[in-house]
C-alpha cells in the first residue's frame, strides 16, 4: 500500500478530492495533510473524513528538521503539494527526491513563480488575453514552478472571461486530472 501525504494552505478541495478518490483504493491511501496554517478549512475536511491533519509553523518547516522529521517517520511514496503555498525547503526535497509534485493553475513557464497563485494566476491570464489556460502537475525542485512537467491539461478562455470563470475552468480540470496523475505516478 503506497503512502500518501498532502501539504495543504486553504480550503483543501483538491486535497478532499485525493483523499476521496483513495479512499476505497487498495494501492495507495492518504495517511496525512500538513498545512501552514491553523486555521485552514482542510483541517476541518480532514476531520470529516477521518484524515490525521496537523499545522506546523515557518521554524518547523525551514529552521528545523521538525517537518521533514515527521516525513521520515511516515515514510510517504509521495508528497503532494495541493494549494500549498510556502516554497519548499532543500533538506525535505533531499530526503525525498522525485517524490514531490505540485499542481499549479497555468500552463507553465507561463504565469509561474513567487507570487503566482489562485486568483493572481486567474487574472494575469485574463489581463494578457491568453486564449487558453489549464493547469500543470510538476515535481518540484529548489526554485517556485520550475520542476519538471508531469502533466498539462488545457482549457479554453474567451473573451468574455472573468477571472472567476477561468478559477471554476481551472478547478474542474484539478478534480478530473490531479487524482488520476497521482494514481499514475504511484503505480
């Protein structure tokens, strides 16, 4: 059975999605969501489904070895970043090389980096009237959203596109695709 964990900032839809779509799996299973933030609404989705989620603070993850200690201790196949937004510490992605993957809501190179995330993506695609956009699945290295793709699914803008619409485009495209890539990458 391959083990999962996910990091986790906001509301946690994708990390519900993945935690669902393996909960009745024989090949892999959630065991943990971590998150920044104390009072993420993921943690309150991890308690519906009866999911172990905990909040860590800046020291654990990057002035100690408190994160990646609990990492070692359980031993994930994979680390999935679901609207995680900290960049992730060197001495964590060491210990677990190729084993962390990110969703990001753009087509990278384009609308990556410090600063792109949620809305701010949503509306730089509108602002340079992009005619699609879509999401990419990526490892992730030292450097924000420029691991190596895994996955990109696309969808199309219109003209009258909101950055709204574009946000409800790029959330279906993470709830069809996101679980399936991660089933793929564990098997």
């Amino acid at each position: 059975m391959k083990r999962v964990v996910i990091f986790a900032s906001g509301s946690g839809s994708n990390a519900e999605n993945l935690i669902r779509f393996f909960q009745n799996r024989d090949n892999a299973s959630v065991i943990q969501v971590l998150t920044n933030n104390p009072h993420a609404k993921v943690l309150d989705r991890c308690k519906k489904l009866k999911v172990s989620g905990l909040s860590f603070n800046k020291t654990a993850f990057t002035a100690t070895d408190d994160v990646l200690n609990l990492l070692k201790v359980n031993q994930p196949d994979l680390i999935v970043l679901a609207g995680f937004l900290w960049k992730f510490p060197e001495n964590i992605l060491k210990h677990f090389p190729s084993k962390v993957i990110n969703v990001h809501p753009a087509l990278l190179p384009k609308f990556g980096g410090k600063g792109m995330y949620g809305m701010h993506v949503h509306e730089s695609v509108v602002a340079n009237k992009e005619t699609e956009t879509g999401i990419t699945i990526h490892y992730v290295n030292e450097h924000y959203d420029e691991g190596a793709v895994i996955f990109q699914a696309k969808c199309e803008v219109l003209a009258s596109d909101t950055a709204l619409d574009v946000a409800e485009k790029i959330h279906e495209l993470e709830m069809k695709h996101f679980p399936e890539v991660v089933n793929k990458l564990l098997s």
